[in-house]
C-alpha cells in the first residue's frame, strides 16, 4: 500500500487543504507515513511571500536529491505556487511529477495512479468557477474539540501587494444551509469550537439568497455583506456550539451589523484578528485596502463599544513601495492607538503578477528589518502589559487539551484569545470541550497561567465523548497569538 506525506507551508486555508489531501489519499487506499518513508512527498506550498516560495525550491532540492536514490518516489507541488506557476514549474524543477492546484484537490488519487503507469508528469491548476466544490469537514476528526469550515474561497479584493486573487481565484461562497448542516455534525460529534475560514471570510453571501437580513446591515452600504446574518444563523440553529471564530476577514465588511452581531451572540469571542497592513493614509491607498486610517480606527471604536473587552490582533506589512520613515511611524503609532494584542509583521515582498509589481522595491532591506524589528518591539510590549494586566482576573476558558511544555497542564483560549494554561490537568481532563472559569495566577510572554476556580471545580463536568478525553495526555499545543512573522 503506497505511502504519503504531506508537508503544509503557510496559512490555516493550507492546513485546512493538506487535511483534505490526506483524507482523499486515505480514501483511495493509501497511508499516511513519515516523509522519510514516503513514496509520495506532497508539498503543500503557499507563495504569500517571497520568504515561503525560497521555502518550497529549498525543499523541492533536497527532495530532488532522494529522488536520485529512489527513482519510483512521487513529488508533488500542490496549493498557492502551483497556481501561480502552473506548468513552469516543471521546467525549473524537473523532479517534479505533479502540479496540482488548491481547486483540484479530489483529482489527487487519480492523477498519481496515472503517474505510476507511467504518465510524464502533470499539470493541474484548474479554478472550479461554475461548480464550486469545497473542502468539507473531515471525517475523522482531531483530538481537540475545534475544526475549521471553509465557508468561503477566493478573493474579490484587488490589494496591491497580494498575490491571492491569482493563487485562489474570485470569491465562490458555500450555502448557509451547507455550513449549518456541516457545523451541526461536527458539534454532534464533540467539537465546540468553530473557525470559519475565507479570504475575506467576512464579505460572505449565500448563493442561494437564504439568509433573512441582519439587524442594523444596510443593504444600500457597499461594504454590507451576508456575514452577520449567517453568524445569527449558526448561532441559532446549532445551539451546542460553544464558540464561532473567523479569520480572516476584511477590515471594510466590519459592518455595523457584523459588530451587532458580535454584540448580541454569545458564541462570538471577544475577539477579532483585523489585518490592517499599515497605518499611513498614503500607504492604504497605495495598498488599495478601500479604507483610510481613520476608517479603520472608528470601526474598531465602535467594536468596543459593542464588546468593551474586545482584543484586536492584525497583520502589517513594513517596506511597501515608497513607505518614508513618517508613514512608518504613523504604523507605529496606529498599533500603539488600537493597542492590538498579536501583530502578524511582514517585510514587503514583491509578488508575481500583483499591480505592486510595477512600483519599485524602494526601501532597502535593512530598511525593512529595522522597521520589522521595530514593530515587534512595540507590539511585544502591548501583549506582556496586556497579559500582566490580566493577573488575578478570571477568565471563561475553552479547554482544548493538554499542554505542550507542560504534561501537568490543560490548554484552552480565554474568550479574548488568550492562550491559557491551566494547572492540574488531571482535573481539567473531564472538561475538555467545555468553558471552564479559571483565575489567572502567572503571566508569560505570550501566554497565561491559571487555576481552575472553586465555583468551578465544585461543577460536575458536562462530559466529553471518552474519544476526546482519552485523547488528552497526546495532545499537542497550538501556535502562541504573539508576535511572529520574518524577525
Ligand atoms: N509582502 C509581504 N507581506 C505580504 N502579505 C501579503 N502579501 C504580502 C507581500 N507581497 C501579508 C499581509 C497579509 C498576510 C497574510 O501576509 O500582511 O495579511
């Protein structure tokens, strides 16, 4: 029985899609085993930025050297570069046999059972445009009580510097009626935690017109979308959901209807991660984000005045064309005025085929490393003050499982996003899945220690399917919401 492996390069989408490869190889046949061992090495790739295309070439070459040892071995590039790339990819790196693209995932078995009859390598890089298929959830589920749900893909936005409108094609939405019923299997079968995930998941509108309309969305507003009305109907038709999160969204759909939403739904965290990308009026332009700084700081006042204990996170990028040190410090100054908590920083890379590509890469790399660096600086200091800040508080944790760093402790995230540690996991075992109570004893860099609260150890646990809490002892930790990016 052939082996396969696949190795995920980039963002949650990426994650969501090696899943699903996985799923349709199981499915006809084959096992999952260590790259080392495989007979087809599936290279999920992302091309967002320079950085992780300098990735995928550094290990197409390693994988290339096997090759030579093992002739039969398969190599395949799937995702963002082998859209982008398509066929030239064969031709820059002939120990490639499959080009395989984010639409034509269901075609993997198929295509290598053509390869090992001999076929010359293959190029599949097709957008599903009239009949849209999406990737579902998974039939055999994690060990933790969260999933995601493609809700939407592709990208209508024309940002400048981004390179998404090519590798994932113009927006196609799932119908509400699909989500709900996937939602709803996943909550039956012990997940309580939900991310929907799009491009710009927040611009949604159901292809089948099914939604009634959101309170306070403004059909005449052209930023209004469906997004608020489904959360209302997620939230109303799945009532064992206990937390619905999104990511990412565009901050232009942040709609007085969606900020209701957050507002009236008890299942939204307290919590959105909002890309801003810079904070220079000259810059957004620029960037074609259809929103000035301005815009952008009044949305999030009045997410806070809906939901005052909201944490905001984002992304930035440092070094775009033209960016001067006075539009820099006005980034600087517009993290330091949301006080976001988890900035995403990015030095500017020049992607193929974006509009940006015509502007000159003006500002010299170290330029760019030093504005980086800078950016890290203040946005490390807002996460420790807002950790610290949470000191002695306590905080309704989602427990999703043990800690990595510490056998002894439980892992969930506070309904703000924060990582929380809980001690004594042995008690904490019986309540994964649920939202325990937990007072916060300790601060770390990027997360927290808490203890599980009298009130709350005196509760009887709901109980979790065995599954899951068999499950816990193995159970791996999930990426800190602090600073990362290219240091
Ligand atoms: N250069 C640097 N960063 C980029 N991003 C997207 N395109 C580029 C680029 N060309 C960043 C943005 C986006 C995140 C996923 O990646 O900040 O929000």
């Amino acid at each position: 029985m052939p082996g396969f492996s696949v190795t995920t390069f980039g963002c949650q989408m990426n994650q969501h899609d090696s899943e699903r490869m996985e799923e349709v190889l199981r499915g006809g046949g084959a096992t999952a085993v260590a790259a080392d061992d495989a007979d087809v090495v599936i290279l999920n790739t992302c091309s967002v930025r320079e950085k992780a295309e300098q990735k995928l070439r550094s290990e197409v070459g390693r994988w290339a050297k096997v090759k030579r040892e093992r002739p039969d071995l398969l190599i395949v590039v799937a995702g963002c570069m082998a859209q982008q790339e398509g066929r030239s990819i064969l031709a820059e790196m002939p120990s490639v046999d499959l080009v395989l693209g984010p639409d034509n995932i269901a075609e993997l078995p198929g295509l290598l059972a053509e390869l090992r009859m001999g076929s010359p390598p293959l190029v599949r890089t097709e957008f599903d445009l009239d009949a849209p298929r999406f990737l579902t959830a998974p039939t055999t589920l994690g060990e933790r009580p969260t999933a995601f749900v493609t809700t939407m893909k592709g990208c209508n936005e024309r940002c400048t510097f981004c390179v998404v409108p090519n590798t994932r094609g113009p927006e196609r939405y799932r119908s509400s009626a699909e989500l709900i019923a996937e939602i709803a299997d996943l909550v039956s079968r012990g997940v309580r935690e939900v991310t929907l995930l799009g491009q710009t998941v927040n611009s949604y509108r159901d292809p089948r017109g099914a939604l009634p309309r959101a309170p306070e969305a403004d059909p005449g507003d052209p930023d209004e979308s469906e997004f608020a009305a489904l959360l209302r109907a997620i939230a109303a038709e799945v009532p064992g959901l206990v937390r619905l999160r999104y990511t990412s969204p565009h901050p232009r759909h942040l709609t007085p209807s969606l900020i209701a939403a957050h507002r009236d739904l008890a299942i939204m965290p307290h919590h959105v991660h909002l890309p801003v990308q810079s904070g220079s009026d000259r810059m957004l332009k620029r960037m074609l984000r259809r929103y000035r700084r301005d815009e952008f700081l009044a949305r999030v006042a009045s997410l806070r005045a809906a939901v005052p204990e909201a944490t905001i996170s984002t992304d930035i990028i440092v070094g775009f064309p033209g960016e001067t040190e006075a539009d820099f410090e006005e980034t600087l100054s517009l993290i330091e005025a949301v006080g976001f908590v988890g900035v995403f920083g990015f030095k500017y890379s020049v992607r193929p085929n974006t509009p940006a590509e015509r502007l000159p890469d003006d500002v010299p790399e170290a330029e760019k490393s030093r504005r980086l660096a800078r950016v890290f600086d203040v946005s490390e200091r807002l996460v420790r003050e807002h950790l610290a800040q949470q000191l002695g508080k306590t905080l309704r944790v989602l427990v999703e499982g043990p800690s990595k760093a510490r056998e002894e402790n439980a892992t969930g995230r506070s309904e703000r996003n924060e990582i929380v540690h809980i001690e004594d996991a042995a008690r904490v075992r019986s309540r994964v899945g649920e939202v325990v109570e937990v007072t916060v004893v300790e601060a770390y860099k990027h997360s927290l220690l808490g203890r599980m609260t009298e009130a709350e150890l005196a509760r009887t646990p709901e109980g979790m399917p065995t599954r899951m809490r068999r499950a816990l002892p193995l159970l791996g930790d999930k990426p800190s919401p602090g600073p990362r990016g290219e240091a």
